[in-house]
C-alpha cells in the first residue's frame, strides 16, 4: 500500500525520470531505466491529478530532493 506522504516524491521522481531521458542514448534508457518510468506513470495516473500534482509537489523537502537524486546517479548503491 502507498502512503498518501509518498506522492511528492513519486511525483519528483517522474519529473526526474523524464529528464533524464534526455540525456543518455535511447538504449540505456531502454535497458535502464524505461520501465521504471513506465511504473511510476501509472502509479500517479491512479493515485493523483494533474490538477493536484502541484501542490503535492510543493511539500517535498530539499533532503527529499537530494535523496532522489543521490538514487538516479546511484550514489546509493551498496
């Protein structure tokens, strides 16, 4: 079950996914990274709003922000 806290990060997460989708070769994407995307979109499709996406956002924390993208450079690895 996903706690109603988690929806700002899983929506900064897209946000992030998305941008990087950009910046690397249409295969890492695919190999790496174009399911997860595929996941996190359809888990905010059913768990919010366009509409109330924004305001989700606005409670994420700095150290969330960074936390997410510690993960994505995969400065969390063991």
């Amino acid at each position: 079950m996903l706690e109603v806290g988690a929806l700002p990060r899983i929506i900064y997460l897209h946000q992030a996914l998305t941008a990087l989708a950009s910046t690397i070769s249409p295969a890492a994407w695919a190999i790496d990274w174009a399911g997860h995307l595929a996941r996190v979109t359809d888990l905010l499709h059913a768990r919010t709003t366009e509409a109330a996406r924004p305001a989700l956002l606005a409670e994420l924390t700095a150290h969330e922000k960074d936390l997410i993208g510690r993960m994505l450079e995969r400065r969390l690895d063991a």
